[in-house]
C-alpha cells in the first residue's frame, strides 16, 4: 500500500488555511519598524562559492535555491512545513507545524511573493537573487512576514542565505499559550533562525558532495 503523502494526511487543515486571511495588513508595511513595536530580523550566512558569473548549473547557488524552494533548511525538531510540492510557488499555503516542550501547534502561511532576478548592489555590484515570503494567516500567534532568498554576488562568486523578517506578537486566546510564547517567543525565533542558517549550509554542502541538484 502506497503511503499518502504528508498533505494528503492534512488536506482538511491546508484547505482551510487557504480559505483564511492574512492576519495584519501587508500594505502598511512602511510603517512596522522598531519605533512602533515590530521586531525586525535580519540574519546570514556565507555558503560554498563559485566562479565568478552567472550561478553554475548543479552548483551552490543552484543546491541553495533547490532547498529553499523545498523548505527543507528549518530545524524540523522545531518547525515541519507541510505543503502540496508540485503547486506553483506563488500559490502555495503551507501548513506549519510548531514544536516545543512536548506541544504541537499549527499555523498556516501563505506565499506573498517570488523573487527571481538579476540586479544591481551599490556594495557588490550585480548579484543573482531567488527567493520569497510568506506571511501569517490568521490563527498565527505571530503576525508578520519572513522573506528567504538566495544570493551570488556575480563578481567575487560568494553566495550567500539570508532570511528577513518583521513580525508582532498576535493576540492568543489561550492565556497558557500566551504566556509561554511571551517567556519563549523570542528564543523560539532566533533559534529557528539560527538552525536554518546552519541546516542550509549542511544541505548544500551534502548536495555538492552528491553531485549537485536534481
């Protein structure tokens, strides 16, 4: 017997998250800075480089984006990302599944835009960049946006990760949960992003050793 598919087991969930709204509103995003209460997070890493030029085919830059697209760089002891694999990028809601302390909780996302272009840095000159973001739906204890993508500057070679976020705290029913993500938040968001910056190192490094991507 063929086993399903993790979102075949999840189907009900993924079709009401797609039915839900985004929890904040995306178009006033000028206004979420420090000053009015947003954490903004900006964090890096360096990955295998390459020859100077466009990014070589089943190379760095390539393996990067391939595990991205796949969401498979976040520490999965805490965060799991359950989605339909062949729907397109730009339409896709994912169902996030959260651990910690023996809890599971769920929360829905959803893609808001794909970045997949060539352009140019004052500090680096022209870089290649693929990537994009989701944003939280409604339920999330977190309102916000996370962008992940993927850069090879085109004259040195170095490629780099880097994952962008401004996010809020939503209002929790549950005042047990709200208390435990106001005491744990904070540390649950910088350890995943911690672990994603050393999982997608470890995942390209491996896809290179292999052979390269797919």
């Amino acid at each position: 017997m063929t086993t399903p598919a993790p979102w075949e087991q999840h189907r009900a969930q993924l079709e009401a998250f797609r039915k839900a709204k985004v929890n904040y509103d995306p178009n006033r995003v000028h206004e979420y800075t420090a000053t009015t209460g947003w954490r903004i997070d900006d964090y890096e890493t360096d990955l295998p480089s390459e020859p100077p030029g466009p990014p070589v085919a089943g190379g760095s830059w390539e393996a990067a984006c391939e595990v991205v697209r796949e969401y498979r760089f976040p520490p999965p002891d805490l965060v799991t990302g359950i989605f339909v694999l062949d729907q397109p990028l730009h339409e896709r809601v994912m169902l996030i599944r959260g651990q910690f302390l023996g809890f599971t909780f769920w929360f829905g996302v959803q893609i808001g835009g794909v970045t997949d272009e060539t352009r140019e840095s004052p500090d680096v000159g022209p870089e290649r960049v693929w990537g994009y973001h989701y944003r939280t739906l409604e339920g999330h204890f977190e309102k916000g946006q996370i962008d992940f993508t993927v850069h090879k500057h085109l004259r040195t070679g170095r490629v780099l990760f880097r994952v962008h976020a401004y996010s809020q705290p939503d209002h929790i029913r549950n005042i047990f949960y709200r208390i435990g993500f106001k005491l744990f938040g904070r540390m649950l968001q910088r350890k995943f992003a911690r672990e994603s910056l050393r999982r997608i190192r470890e995942l390209v490094e491996a896809k290179l050793s292999a052979g390269g991507t797919k």
